[in-house]
C-alpha cells in the first residue's frame, strides 16, 4: 500500500472528458528570442543542454547534462556574461545539474540529481544556502511563496508528486490516478495561480490537472485533439511506425490560458529516419534529423473550461519547455558545437 494513500486525491472539482474546442478563437505567434551558447571555451556546451532559466534582469542560466559547474549565464541577446558555482560536492558546488530554475525574489536555484540536492543563489548568484531534496527530480517548480512540486525521475513506488517547503521537508505525496493498480507515466508541471500546479503526463493519455498543495484535484481535462492519440506503451518508430506524441511541458499565462506543447510526428517522418541498427538484439531506424521526423504542436486551453481555443503545427522540432511563454531546440553546428535557440511563445484573442 502506498504510504501517502491518506493524501491521495480528495476532491474532483471539475471533470470534463472530451472537452469541446473553439478552435479559432486565439492566435499563436511563434518569434526568436534567443540563442545561447559558444561554439568553444567560457560559454559552451559539452552535452545536449538542460532546459534554462531567465531572471528578471533578462539572464539567462543554462548547463548541459554532462558538464560539471561553473554554470554559464548570458545576457538578453544570447552574449556571454560569466560562469558561477564549481565541481564538487561542497557549499554551492555541484556534481550534475538535471534542472536550473528561478525562484520567486529572483534567486536561482539549481537542482544536482547526482548528489540530491538544491543549492539556492541570489540574484547576484551568489550562494545562499543548500538543502537536501525529497527525491531526484524528473521536474521541479516553485508554487507557492515556500512551496515547491517535484516529480519524481523514474521511481514508480514514489507518489508521482512530492510537495516540500523551502528547506526540502515533506508536506505532501499524492497520486496522480485514481487506479493504484495503472503504472502512472512521469508528468510535466507548471506552477498555476494562488498556489497551485498544473500537471499533464508526458505520453500516453492527454491529461491536464489542476492541483492544490494537498493532493485536491481542482480541474480536470481530456481534450479530444486528433493529434493526441492514447497509447499505452512504448512502440519504436520505424518506416512503418509513426513516431507517438509526447509532451514536452505546459505553463498558464496571465490571460487563464493552459499552453501545452507536445512533440508530434511528421506526415512524413520516415525522412528522418537512418538506415536500421541491430540494437540489444533488435532492428532499429534511428532518428538522424529530428526535424523531419517529428513536428511541434503548440495547444491553448481555456483553464476554466477546458475548451480548446486554437492550435498550431510547426514544422520544427522544439523539445524543450525552458520557462512560461517559450520552447527551444539544440542547434549542431558543423564542428559539434552546441547552441540553444530559444522561442518566445504568444497567445492573442482573435479580434
């Protein structure tokens, strides 16, 4: 039995299954922003980077899988600026980043999954303080003033999210379904208005959820969208096989819209396809050019009813949700060099 069941799910206080669309009713411009990154030395990448994070003051804080601090930070226009924290496991050091994000006050905090631990810096990036998380998180946002969602990175007996304060000490565990005998695939969240989250899982079944702190589901959405077809398992894609949908994260904007962006396969995604592979055993087409296999779908959602407002299809594979309002791809240059090229995201009513 799971030890969290007393805080499982309380209350469905909206359940609208086969919400209805009113496609049209809002425009998505889709505009460059950004790109980070040096091709060599201070302000590169060793690795596919992680999802960034902008300040107030327009910086932006991105690291990669591979390489440990110091963590570079450019300016507005993509220039580099400086490099903070250091390899280890001391105050404000870090042995692997799995997320960097910007905490209410303008702090950053970075999330180290090897050592399972966040270390706060100010504004200034300086360090503040550390503490210890309550998992390794798959993903983590702030809430609420000290209040912060962490879903837990591919351990199925945890509940898959787990409620802290700003010191790392548990307020809550709930599960995401009702059914404790379904495997509950790991979700994207987004903090929402008031203290509360929005969740969705990130394949599978096209699900978004409103959350309070304890574990009250506040709404619940199954959008019908002709893209999101229900799987439910893993299927390699192939000449033959459609790459499935996966959703690479969601945010609400200041009007009470629910933004969703999701990887989608291209019509024709055989083109991106390489010649197949004997892998563990089994035949395998890997993808060569994500941007022929797969296409991006961006979807607004109204947050009160669930209806769907409008939706576009870009041709360009963005997998990656760096903060609310953006997406953003991996650019390779001829020379492996790594740059990460940032998308403003914008959400207008149709006048």
């Amino acid at each position: 039995m799971n030890r969290f069941a007393p805080l499982a799910v309380l209350i469905i206080v909206a359940c609208s299954p086969g919400q209805p669309t009113a496609e049209g009713a809002v425009t998505i411009s889709v505009e460059h922003l950004v790109t980070l990154g040096n091709e060599s030395g201070e302000g590169s990448f060793a690795s596919y980077p992680i999802p960034a994070t902008k300040t107030s003051r327009g910086w932006y804080v991105v690291a990669d899988y591979i390489q440990a601090p110091p963590i570079p930070v450019f300016d507005s226009t993509g220039k580099y600026l400086r490099s903070f924290g250091a390899d280890g496991d001391g105050p404000g050091e870090a042995r692997s980043i799995v997320r960097i994000l910007t905490m209410s006050g303008d702090s950053v905090m970075v999330v180290d999954g090897q050592l399972r631990r966040a270390s706060v810096f100010s504004s200034d990036l300086a360090f503040v303080r550390s503490f210890v998380l309550p998992v390794t998180p798959f993903e983590i946002v702030q809430f609420g003033t000290n209040s912060f969602v962490a879903v837990p990175n591919g351990d199925r007996d945890q509940p898959p999210f787990r409620v802290f304060d700003r010191d790392g000490l548990p307020i809550a565990g709930f599960v995401a379904q009702p059914a404790a005998d379904q495997p509950t695939p790991p979700h994207r969240i987004s903090a929402g208005k008031s203290g509360r989250f929005w969740s969705a899982p990130w394949g599978g079944e096209y699900l978004i959820e409103e959350w309070d702190s304890l574990g009250t589901r506040l709404h619940e959405f199954r959008p019908a969208s002709a893209w999101a077809v229900p799987y439910a398992g893993y299927e390699q894609i192939s000449p033959e096989v459609p790459p499935q949908w996966a959703l690479q994260g969601l945010w609400l904007d200041a009007s009470g819209h629910v933004v969703v962006v999701a990887q989608v396969g291209d019509a024709e995604w055989a083109e991106g396809l390489g010649s197949p592979q004997m892998l563990e055993g089994r035949s395998v087409h890997p993808v060569i050019d994500t941007d022929k296999a797969y296409d991006t779908l961006i979807e607004v959602i109204d947050a009160e009813t669930g209806v769907v407002l409008g939706s576009r299809r870009l041709d360009e594979s963005y997998r990656m949700v760096p903060f609310a309002g953006s997406m953003a791809t991996v650019i390779e240059s001829e020379t492996g060099g790594m740059r990460v090229k940032v998308m403003s995201v914008k959400v207008d009513p149709v006048r």
